[in-house]
C-alpha cells in the first residue's frame, strides 16, 4: 500500500490500515534504519486515576526509584 505525502508533509494513511486501529488517534514515529516505524499510541486523560498510571509504568518496567532518580536528574539541571 502507499501513503502520499503532501504539500505539508503530511502523510495520508489508507483506509485498509486505519481501520485495524479504530480507537487510536495518536502513533508514536521512529526511524529505524530506512523505515519509519508507527506504533499506536493509547493517551490517558488527564483525569485519568493513578491508578491507571502506576499500570502504564509497571508495563514499561519503570520503578518509583527510576522517577524519583528522574526527578533528581531534572532539578539538578536548573
């Protein structure tokens, strides 16, 4: 299948593959090697409850001590 892009850099996804993903909006983008790579991406509310966070981050494998060395790491940047 081929997606075009326009005049603003846009790309038109086709039908056939938006339709394998109809409740997302948003895809992360990377290049990988000569290929760009899009990986549905699920956004949480913002009124979201934590718990649904806590989730998020167990999947991804980051620990209350990754955020609180994070947050370190960023307020020592100031």
């Amino acid at each position: 299948m081929l997606a075009k892009k326009t005049s603003k850099n846009q790309l038109t996804l086709p039908k056939e593959i938006v339709k394998e993903f109809p409740e997302i909006d948003y895809f992360d983008v990377i290049i990988s090697g000569r290929k760009i790579v899009l990986t549905p991406v699920k956004m949480n509310p913002l009124d979201a409850p934590l718990s649904s966070v806590r989730e998020k981050m167990n999947k991804l494998g980051i620990s209350e001590a990754d955020v609180a060395r994070a947050v370190t790491w960023a307020r020592k940047r100031k």
